[in-house]
C-alpha cells in the first residue's frame, strides 16, 4: 500500500492484475462470475473484490477491446502492420501487459505495448514551449481523426463478443 498501513481499495492496473490471477486460479471464470458460492474474492484479509467489482471491470474492459478492435479496423491496419501501441497516463504506466492480455483487455501482442507516461503534460508543455502555440494546436487538430465509437454500426456486437475474460490471443 501507499505509505504504508492496511489497504482500503485498489487502484485500475491493480485490479486487472486481481483478475488476472482470480483467472489463472479459476477463482473467477471467463464469463466474469465467481468460481465459488462465496459473493467475494480476497486478494488477502482486509480486501476483495465483490462479484459487483469484476462485473463493472468486465464492462470497462470490454468497451476498450472493442474500442482498440474497432480503431485497429477503421484504420485498415493488419495486426502485423502494427509496430506499438502506446498506454498513456498512470494506467498506461503501471499496467502488467501480461494482466491486460490475460483479461483480454488489449487484443494485441504484448510486446508492442509501450508505456508513453503523462501524455497530456507532455503534449501541454511542448504545446506551450513552440514557437507559435495556436499554429501548432492548429497541425494537431488537422492530424487528428475523431471515431465515436458509440455510433459505430459494429460496436454494440463487438463490445458483446469482448465480454468474456478470455485470454487475447
């Protein structure tokens, strides 16, 4: 724990890291339920994971898989077309890829994820530090491709067939 003491929660690339081994342990199956008749998983006496926990995981994660499936798609690029996918911010930064494929958060290989840190302090700074702020704000916006992916015809299916634990292949 953070400076020390009893636990009192867990954060986002701790609790895919939690699934992960309630996974590898059969304590939580694929399909998101808990193993056992108990409505807890201890990850050690003083904190677990309710049924309640790993089912809102579940959904978070299977909106990003199929937000990363969706891009991978809308973009035409193969998957071994791709040489890295950057993970950004304290997520990014801390997650095991080995927990996020095992979940099936990432669809990807491992060893293309990269940890990128604070992107947005990063972006702000050399933002502000150019030569002419508004010129360059302007590059990026016509860099930039919004893909609502909530209107996108194939993301209700696609974001059902991510709900499962499974391991990405």
């Amino acid at each position: 724990t953070l400076g020390g003491g009893t636990p009192k929660g867990i954060c986002g690339s701790g609790l895919v890291d939690a699934i992960a081994v309630g996974l590898d342990m059969k304590s939580i199956r694929d399909n998101g339920r808990l193993s056992d008749s108990t409505s807890k998983f201890y990850l050690n006496r003083h904190l677990f994971l309710t049924q309640k926990d790993i089912r809102e995981t579940q959904l978070a994660k299977a909106a990003i898989a199929a937000g990363v499936r969706i891009l991978r798609k809308q973009s035409g690029m193969e998957e071994k077309e791709m040489t890295s996918m950057y993970l950004a911010g304290a997520f990014g930064n801390y997650i095991q890829p080995e927990s996020a494929r095992r979940i099936g958060l990432l669809p990807i290989p491992a060893s293309l994820l990269e940890s990128a840190g604070n992107t947005a302090l990063l972006g702000a700074k050399r933002l502000l530090f150019t030569g002419d702020p508004e010129e360059a704000a302007d590059s990026i916006l016509r860099l930039t491709k919004h893909i609502p992916l909530a209107t996108d015809s194939a993301f209700q299916e696609t974001f059902v067939e991510e709900m499962s634990f499974s391991e990405s292949a």
